[in-house]
C-alpha cells in the first residue's frame, strides 16, 4: 500500500499519476485517507500529551509519599487512575483510527512510473520491442485445441469430468512437454543467479494481503472457507512473503528467487474464444521469478528480468512482442509493467505469457520489508516480481508454430529435456 507520509507531502503527483489509471475516484480515495491520517494525529497528539501527564504526576507521588504528604499523594493517584483511563480510551481510539487508515490505503492502487501511459484498456498498451518472423502454416494448419485432440497429449473433457472446466489432464507427450518445460525454466533461472524455492499451495490471510491479493477484489482466489486459507494465484504470494515481517542487511541484497507452482485462478466472468483451449485455465503451471532490492536498484532490475524472460523465448523459437502496459491495463499494485506476448499462428493472435512488474514499496510497505544500510538506517526495499514462464499459452504457441503435414516438431533446446524431438 502507498505510504501515508508520501500522500501527505505529495497529494498532487500522487492525483496526478492515478489519472493515468483512470481512476475515477482518486481525489477522494486520497483525501478521505488524508482526514483519516489527520484523525489519527490528532488523537495520537492528546494520547502523547495524557501518557506525557500521567507519567509526570506519577513521579510526584513518589516524592510526596517520601515528604510524608501521604493525603497529597493518595489525592494525586487518583488522579492518576483517571488519567490512565481516560488514556486507555484513547489508545483504542487510536488502533480505531490505525485500522481504518490501513483498511482505507488497501483501496487505494499503486502510483504508476513515469514511463508508464495513460490509458484505459490493453488498446493503450505500447508495443516497445518485437523479435523473430511470424510462421508460415502449412495448409489445414489446426489451432492447439485441435491438435491436442489429434495427438491425444491433453484431455479437457476428462479433465471437466474430474474437477469442472478449465482443470485439463496432461497426458503422455503432454505431460512430459509439460514437465520439460518447467526443467528448462527452472535451469535457466539457476544460471541466471536465481535460487530455488518450493513453497506452500495455500496462504493465510496475512500473506494474501502482503502481495496485495487481499481485499481480493475481483474475486479471483479459491478460498478453503473451513481454514481461511487461499489457492496460491502464482508463487509471487508465497515467495514474497518469506520475508514478511524481516528487516535484511545491505549485505542479504539482492534477494533473487525463484519457483515453480501450480497456480489456481477462478477467473470469474472469462469467457469467449479468446479463452478456448489453454488460453485461460483455472488450474496451470508457471515459474515465478522474484527479486528484492534496495530502491535505486530496483529498475535495472527490471531490465533485467525482462531480458531473461525474452532469452526464454527466443531459445524456444517463438516469436514474441514485449509490451508497456497503460495505467488502466497494470495491475493495482504495479508501478510500471512490462508484458511478454507471443504469436499463436494457428489462431492469428499474439497471447500474454509473461508479466514482469515492479512494485517499488507498495509490497513492502505492506509486509513491514526492510533492510539494514551499513550505516544502520532501516528503510523499506522494492519487490518485484514475473513469469518465467507461464506455461499454457507457451505449450499453445509451441503446438501451432511448429505442426506441419506429419506431426508438431519439438525445439532443439527442449529435447534434451523431453527425449523426443517430435509429437506424431
């Protein structure tokens, strides 16, 4: 969440940068957390004042009590008692006040960068780099969808049998192409100076919130209602929150993780051919790369999540568009955004399988993240995190780019990992 100090002192480029989300309501979503801010103080300010008070009268009982005043004294403590109680109504005065500033800032999204365009939709979105040639199909060339059920590899309708729409069985070449893919990313991430992590499945409210899934706005999570516990969207919830709570030193940094999950989205209100096949699961598999680092780092840190996910995708062989997202299309708690998009040529139409994002303090200020300068100052650090990637719409890519009359040719850099070079 945005820190109150920088509202306080910046209201105007704070009104400023939400316009470019077009947030209709961002003057008063601020200025109301500025009244709440301001109770706040002020109530802090007469809590200062009684503890202040109370502590002094409490010094002269002592004295008077040693002068033999003992009449003095008892008059003075019950004076005492009345101040500490009218100071005990005041603290929870103030933890009011705290708790509903804090559940107010959570409404509040995260300023956009600089560099970042207005706008409103993903037609805002600026296409800033493009790499490798769109493939020619061969004539009857099939969408993914079609040549799963060809070749047998992934089954939906037994999957919909299981669990619901949505939740596709992987099976014999699929699930090895699966399985390869996650090697490859995983083994790349390592080279890169990424470490492994395996975390939970499930997150507690507090994680939820950490990331800022919670107040989970669009209603995206599966909840696991009997233990208040959430489906992991993507392996940033836990991964982020490892660290929740923790003040690192200098010396810790740069933070750089790395897993894989399965990742479990409701993904309430989808539907269309723009979701058909593997273009939108409930249930699917990506590997997530997360950094921390100290705040002048944090963009160059960007870069270069952004240049590993495109080494990714050029070693696969697939041609891909790296997209600036507009305020309007960036997630609540992203300061700049970048987006991945590769070319699915049976369908003729680029498909998201990356985000990397940076979220300057937003995440941290929500986690109390930190870190120890050699100096001994403690501020708040950057998060960021991306895919690594995602996996479904990657397997859809992979599946059209490569079919021909015969079957669908694996790339050179994934047969190592599958242990064959074709699906026929």
């Amino acid at each position: 969440m945005l820190q109150i100090t920088y509202l306080r002192e910046h209201r105007l480029s704070a009104l400023e940068g939400l316009k470019k989300r077009g947030l209709p309501d961002a003057e008063q979503l601020i200025d109301q957390a500025l009244d709440l801010d301001q109770q706040r103080r002020e109530v802090q300010a007469k809590a200062d004042a009684l503890r202040a008070q109370s502590n002094a009268e409490s010094k002269k009982i002592g004295e008077l009590m040693k002068a033999g005043q003992t009449n003095q004294a008892n008059d003075l403590r019950a004076k005492v008692g009345n101040l500490k109680h009218e100071l005990k109504k005041l603290e929870e005065d103030l933890a009011r006040c705290e708790e509903e500033l804090r559940l107010h800032l959570y409404k509040i999204p995260n300023i956009p960068a600089q560099a970042v365009p207005a706008g409103r939709s993903a037609d805002d979105n600026l296409n800033v780099y493009q790499h490798g040639s769109i493939p020619n199909l061969p004539k009857g060339a099939l969408p993914h969808w079609e040549l799963i059920k060809k070749y047998d590899i992934i089954d939906f309708e037994v999957g919909n049998k299981i669990t619901g729409a949505g939740f596709p069985v992987y099976k014999d070449k699929g699930a090895r192409l699966q399985r390869a893919l996650i090697s490859f990313f995983l083994d790349e991430a390592e080279k890169a100076g990424y470490k492994e992590i395996m975390p939970p499945l499930l997150v507690n409210e507090a994680s939820g919130y950490g990331t800022g899934q919670l107040p989970d706005k669009e209603g995206q999570m599966y909840c696991v209602t009997a233990d208040q516990l959430y489906l992991i969207p993507t392996a940033e919830v836990p991964i982020t929150n490892l660290y929740r709570d923790v003040i690192l030193n200098e010396a810790d940094l740069p933070v750089k993780n790395v897993g894989y999950t399965p990742c479990f989205r409701r993904e309430a209100g989808s539907w269309g051919a723009h979701v058909r096949g593997l273009n939108r699961l409930h249930q699917f598999d990506k590997v997530e790369i997360v950094q921390i680092r100290k705040p002048g780092e944090s963009y160059q840190a960007l870069d270069e999540m952004c240049a590993h996910v495109q080494s990714l995708l050029e070693k696969l062989e697939l041609p891909y568009r790296k997209m600036l997202l507009c305020g309007g299309d960036m997630g609540f708690n992203a300061t700049l955004t970048y987006d991945m998009e590769v070319y699915a040529a049976a369908q003729q139409r680029w498909l998201e399988v990356s985000s990397v994002s940076n979220f300057e303090t937003y995440q941290a200020n929500r986690m109390k993240l930190r870190y120890r300068s050699a100096e001994g100052k403690i501020q708040l650090l950057h998060t960021l995190n991306g895919s690594a990637l995602a996996l479904p719409r990657v397997v859809a890519a992979l599946l059209e780019n490569n079919q021909d009359e015969n079957g669908i040719r694996i790339p050179d850099v994934l047969v190592p990992y599958t242990g064959f070079n074709r699906i026929d």
